[in-house]
C-alpha cells in the first residue's frame, strides 16, 4: 500500500481553528481503511483526535477500530503536551 500527498498552497497555521478531515485507503480498488482526524485549537491550547477503523470487506470480516488523542497547551511559540 503506498500512499502520497502534495500540497502547494501555503497556510498560516496560527489562523487555523477547528479541522476535520476524512480519508478513506484503498487497496487496488477495495476500501481497507476509514481515518478521521478532528482538531481543534485557541491561543492557549489545542486537542486532536484521530479514529481509525477497517472499511469494506475487510471491516466485514476482521472488525477493527482505534482512536487516539493528543491535547496541550500553547504558550506563545512552544507548543506543550498534557496526554
């Protein structure tokens, strides 16, 4: 499985508030794989989310699905991890 992104277009992060994004893997023409990715942040801290969970067929026949969670605070430039 081989997987690439680009992206051109310049963004300034500390304009940035909530995100969301939604990626579906594929494996030749089958989904193997959902990814949902949820962040939110304020000047003084942020928390991001991702779940992962098989699609498809496979998600049929091997059910399977985790999440994970960072969040921290942001103090002017450094950017400090709580969990």
């Amino acid at each position: 499985m081989v997987g690439a992104s680009t992206c051109s277009k310049k963004i300034d992060a500390r304009a940035v508030g909530d995100l969301a994004l939604h990626y579906d893997v594929y494996y030749l023409a089958m989904p193997v794989l959902s990814v949902d990715v949820a962040s939110e942040r304020d000047p003084q801290r942020y928390r991001t989310t991702v779940s992962l969970r098989t699609a498809g067929v496979l998600g049929f026949f091997a059910p399977w699905s985790s999440r994970a969670t960072a969040s921290g605070a942001i103090d002017g430039v450094l950017v400090r991890p709580i969990s």
